[in-house]
C-alpha cells in the first residue's frame, strides 16, 4: 500500500472515529445557547426527543439551579404549548444589578395537548442571566408522556465514568469577550506607523545624498 493511500486511509479512520465519539448514545435532553457568556445574559434552548415509540411528549419541566438563582428570567412562548414560570424562596436574597432579590425562578414548564409525536422532537427556549462566572451549568428536566411515564434528566455526569442513563443537560459557558480595538482604529495606527517609517527613510535617503553631492563638489 503507497503512502498516499494508508494516508487517506488514516485521515478517514480518524474522521470516523470523531464522528462516532461525538454522537450520542442516545437521545437526550440538551441544553445549547448561542450567546451565553460568564457573567452574562443570553438564550437557553432546551432541545427534547421523543424517545418512546408509542406516547407523545405532553409536558417539559425544566429546573434551574437553586445554588446559582438567575435574577432574571423570561420564558419563550410556543405555538400549541401553555408555559407556566414558578417561583421560589431563596435562603439568603441577592443582589443583582442594583435590586435585592428574596425570591428567583425555580421551574419553567411547557404543556400540551398534541405534543411531540414519536420520532420527532422540539426546542424549548428561555432568556436568562446574569451567569455565574463558571464553566459549566447543570440543569434538570421532566419529560412526561400522554401515557403517563415520567422520565427525569437529572442524573450528574462523572468524568471518566461511564455516562448515565438519564442525564441532566450541561451547558458549556465560555469567557466573556475581552474589549479589543475597532478594526478603523488598528488600520489608523498601522497607516500612521508606515507613514513615519516612509518619512523616515525619505529624511535619511535626502540627508546622504546632500553629503554625496558635497563630496563630489
């Protein structure tokens, strides 16, 4: 076999294997968002398979963590689903943004008559923050059917562990963008600094030639 080919081969090999690591095992209660930041604000969508063959999705709860209350919170209305947005005491308020808090969202939940029919699944979406400054956040979510089962996404994660069969969405937070200078003001400095170097060179060129010329005279 030529290299070329055991490369290509290689390169596919990999490429299957980072396909099959980054799917699931199963289908799972997620949880993604497009712009949450530590220390932020941003949208949390909830995505929710169907996994039974014979029942529908008819109700999602979604907990949020009692240890790190969000002070603000705003559920996303959905077409055919009633959403329901509870609150809980807190054990010592917070403050936020300049308001004290003694009370924060604790659940969120959608219901529905039709729901998510089997093979199919939907998002479920909420606005909130700030985030605390951390990596991770772990939530916990329901999923009842029209037949009555509940299945709860709660289970935590264990690194190095063989992963559980129910568990809770994790969401990956990232960093909070640092300040970084508008592109006109970087292509400003850039132009200025040529500029000074082309003077420069003209001061040093005009200077030898004048002593060039004085020797020849």
């Amino acid at each position: 076999m030529s290299r070329r080919h055991l490369a290509r081969l290689s390169a596919a090999l990999l490429t299957s294997a980072l396909v099959l690591a980054a799917a699931p095992a199963s289908a799972h209660v997620t949880v993604s968002s497009p712009d949450a930041t530590a220390g932020g604000f941003g949208k949390l969508i909830f995505r929710v398979p169907t996994e039974s063959e014979t029942a529908s999705t008819t109700k999602v709860r979604i907990s949020l963590p009692k240890e790190r209350p969000f002070a603000f919170v705003s559920a996303q209305p959905k077409p055919g689903w009633k959403v329901e947005i509870a609150k809980a005491k807190l054990d010592e308020p917070i403050t936020s943004h300049g308001t004290t808090l003694t009370e924060a969202v604790s659940t969120v939940t959608w219901t529905s008559t039709e729901g998510i029919a089997p093979g199919e699944f939907d998002e479920f979406a909420v606005s909130t923050g700030p985030f605390p400054e951390v990596r991770t956040m772990s939530f916990a979510a329901e999923q009842t059917y029209d037949d009555g089962e509940v299945v709860s996404w709660d289970e935590p994660t264990k690194k190095g562990a063989e992963g559980p069969e129910h568990p809770a969405p994790v969401l990956e937070l990232v960093a909070a963008a640092v300040d970084k200078p508008e592109p006109g003001a970087s292509d400003d400095g850039l132009a200025r600094a040529i500029s000074g170097m082309a003077l420069a060179v003209a001061v040093v060129a005009a200077f030898l030639a004048l002593r060039q010329n004085r020797r020849r005279a």
